[in-house]
C-alpha cells in the first residue's frame, strides 16, 4: 500500500516540477515554449489564459501533493509499532537498575565471614 503512495509521491513531484518550471517568470525560462509571451501568432492560447491554468494545476498539484504525504506519514505510523529511542534508553536503564539492585541485595544477605585470628 505505501508502495502505491510512494509512487504517486513520485509522479507528483515530477509534475508540481513541470509546472513550475513551464511558468512565466521575470527571465521567460520554459514559460516561452507554450506561449508564455502571446505576442506571436502560431499560440494555441494566450500567455495570460497559459499562466491561469498553470497556476491552478500547480495549486491542485500541491494539494494533492500535501495530501499523499499525509497519508504515507499516517501509513508508516500505523506500520511501526517500535518504541522509540527514549523509550528504549529508558527500558534499557530501568532494567539495568533492577539488575544492578537485585544484586545489591543478594550480598547483603550473605553476612561476611569473621576474620579468622591465630
């Protein structure tokens, strides 16, 4: 099942990088490719028409983006019921204790022997 969202993850990020990149900027960078400018008139449609669109895909891109990585964390959640580090350190020290108590008090309950005089 993660691997399913996992891929999404993957596909969307792909697609939220297209998105961005075919944006008009300050520069035209790949925003000139599908008629970023309008100026020319072999555009399918006009730059203004381009960048609405691509800024709503983008938006829905993100969501949907934001939305899956919700739903993996909540996944990987529910996957690992390991205690965590603190827990362990803390397992780890309250059982040594115990140990180290319980030998405290085993020795206490064999009294020394009497130094033997000659």
């Amino acid at each position: 099942m993660q691997l399913v969202f996992l891929v999404i993850q993957i596909i969307l990020a792909v697609a939220i990088i297209g998105t961005v990149l075919l944006q008009k900027n300050g520069v035209d960078g790949l925003g000139s490719l599908g008629g970023g400018s309008g100026m020319s008139g072999g555009n399918i449609i006009s730059g203004r028409a381009s960048a609405n669109f691509l800024t709503r895909a983008t938006t829905v891109l993100m969501m949907c983006f934001m939305a899956n990585s919700l739903i993996l964390g909540n996944l990987s959640a529910r996957s690992h019921k390991e205690k965590s580090v603190v827990e362990k350190i803390h397992h780890h020290n309250s059982d040594h204790n115990h140990h180290k108590n319980h030998k405290i008090i085993e020795e206490k309950k064999i009294a020394p022997q009497a130094p033997v005089s000659e």
